[in-house]
C-alpha cells in the first residue's frame, strides 16, 4: 500500500483506511454466502447519518431477492455484467425519489417551506440525483464498513430498469450493487489513481 | 447514539462509525486553526481509491487559499451561507472535469478504447457528473477520516462559479466545501434520518 506519510496525517486509524479505501476493491465474483437483510439495514443505519441538502435524503435501494426479480434485471444489465449479477449474492437497484420533498416537513422540519421551493419538477429531479448519488457514495464505504464487497454496475439500461422496476414514475434509477463476500479472482491488479497534483488545484 | 445493535453488525469498530458518520456533523462555523496541504493530499491519498466508472475519476478541486480567490467565489454564494463561507479556514469548489476520458488511455488501459466511447460531450458530461459526485461522497467521508469538519454547501449559483473559476469550458462546479475544525454553536440538534423500512425495499 503507498504513501505511509499521508496515511499517517489522517485521524481515522490504519486498518479502518485499509478496510474502507486503501485495500477495499470492486468485487467481480462472490461467494454463495448470504447478505442478511439485518447487514442491508445496518449498512443504511450507519450511512443515513451522512450530509444531504435539506436532511432530503432521497436514496432508495430495490433489493432483487426473488429469481423472479432477479430474473427481470438481467437484460437490462449489459452483457459483460450480466453472469455476476446472476450469481452475487444479493443484487440491488440504487435510486434517486424524485418526489423526496413530500417528507421535507418532516425531515426539514424549521424551514417546512422547502418543500415549495422544489415545487418544479425538473429542477427536483436534478437534485434527487445529485443528492441520491452522494449517498451511494457514503452506501459503498457502507458497504465495506460491514466487510461486504461491492460491485457497482454502471453498465446497464437505467431508462429500462426505470420503466421496469419504477412504474410509479416517481424513481430513477442511478447504478446497480452486486454485494457478497469476494470469491476466487474477484478482482485485476489495482488501476492507476490520478497523483494529487492532477486533481487539487490551489488559487 | 441510537442502534447499538446495527452498529455491532457491522465490522468497522465503533469508534470509526462515530468518526465517519454516526457523530460526525455538517459544521456552520469553524475556528481558526488552518487546514495545511499536507491534509489535504492525505485526504486525496485516501479516497482516490474509491470506484469510478472505467476508473475515470472525474472529481477536480479548486481550493481558494487567497483571499482574492475567496472574494472572487462569495458574490455566488447564497447569503445564508456567506459569512461561514467567508471565514472558513479552506473553501474549495469541487468540480466535475467533463473532458476525464482524455486520460482513460492511462486510467483503464486494458480497454483504451473507452476514450472513444465518450466521444459525445453531453452524454459525457452526464458520467463526469455523476462520478464526480460519488467521489464527493467519499471526500466528505474522507474529510472526516482527518478528523475535520465538513460543511458542504449546495446553495450557490454553480453556473456563476462555473464561468469564473473554470473559463476553460471543460469543468463543471458541483458543490462548494467548507472545511476547518468545529467552532462555537457548531451546529443545530441533529435533523431525522428516514427509517431503513422507508429507503430499503425488497421484491
């Protein structure tokens, strides 16, 4: 692992850096070991405490557990991920509620007028996404929190997952999670990360 | 804290759940004590390790260390968040570099091709988003990870900042971030998180 002089500046000790960033990888293969329900809902009741604008929260997470469900996902999901997500132990659908400000007097409750700030739709949906997104981001260290690997999918048909999963027409559909414990050559070597210098820019 | 089963479901020790999410607050305020570069790098250093689509990385950040950058930044941001803004120890614009595929021949280069496949700016500028916005989620994890506060703010006009910090055309603003240790009146009581029964679904 590189750079012991930075690891060493931060506060969170060595190994929880290790089990959430430094070692943690994208899984491409399981294991047949379940994902319990009660480590889906522990993950959330860590990760629900992280930052969203106006506290809107507006992740939502499908968990295909049927055949059957699983089953309606699989031709959406481009052909190079389709085999591990027929065979991970728990597959999810992440997604954005378009309609999260319904809850804002609830979840916002000294400005209950936010709610009527995001009265239009469109600009609702933007930021549905973006906030939804930040919270797949704080769902994946989640994950590995709870020493599960992740297998974020990008490569899939949102519209048709959407269309098929979302009838209400209130969701969008974001990326797709394989989840489970690492199985037999699970992963390549480790892709190049840009050098800080490529990505901090100081004015 | 509330959950103490969930949180002993999970592998992360206790003390890094607090750190990183459970006791760990959006500041309104901050002392003075500077936040160096050297945190910074080590912030990057940890969570440039976090996935990307084709390991694309598309998150860039603008620090604005002198105070006429940070002049130049305040006209753009809402007056509810201006003060904090103004006296933060480090505010820095967190972008989306739409033109990341330039790099992929580097960054994925058992598929160079990738470059290729995000030949369409719009759709591109979709993907740079959305990973970007991912890896603000590990960021903000990250800036915790340090043992700082976050305060990541969305009431900005992200256009304005676009066109005076970014005039080459390739960056998009995101979100604008606040970081410094807590100061006085820090923040408010802790706003409600939706219960797991209301994100998580299962078919």
């Amino acid at each position: 692992m590189s750079a012991p002089v930075a690891a060493d500046l931060l506060v969170l000790d060595r190994a929880a850096q290790d089990m959430l960033f430094r070692a943690a990888r994208t899984a491409n293969t399981f294991t047949d070991e379940p994902v319990t329900d009660a480590q889906v809902a522990a993950i959330h009741d860590l990760i629900r405490y992280g930052p969203t604008a106006y506290n809107g929260q507006p992740l939502r997470v499908l968990l295909l557990r049927s055949p059957q469900a699983r089953a309606r996902l699989l031709p959406y999901v481009s052909s190079s991920n389709r085999a591990k997500t027929a065979s991970a132990p728990l597959a999810a659908v992440l997604a954005a509620d378009v309609d999260f400000h319904e809850r804002l007097p609830e979840l916002y409750p000294h400005r209950p007028q936010a709610r009527d700030w995001l009265a239009d739709r469109a600009a609702r949906a933007e930021q549905a996404r973006f906030n939804a997104t930040l919270q797949i981001g704080y769902l994946l260290v989640g994950v590995r929190a709870a020493g599960l690997a992740a297998g974020p999918m990008a490569g899939f048909d949102a519209a048709g997952v959407t269309r098929e999963f979302f009838p209400d027409g209130r969701h969008e559909a974001l990326l797709l999670l394989n989840v489970g414990h690492p199985g037999p050559d699970a992963w390549r070597e480790r892709l190049p990360r840009l050098p800080t210098a490529d990505v901090i820019h100081t004015l």
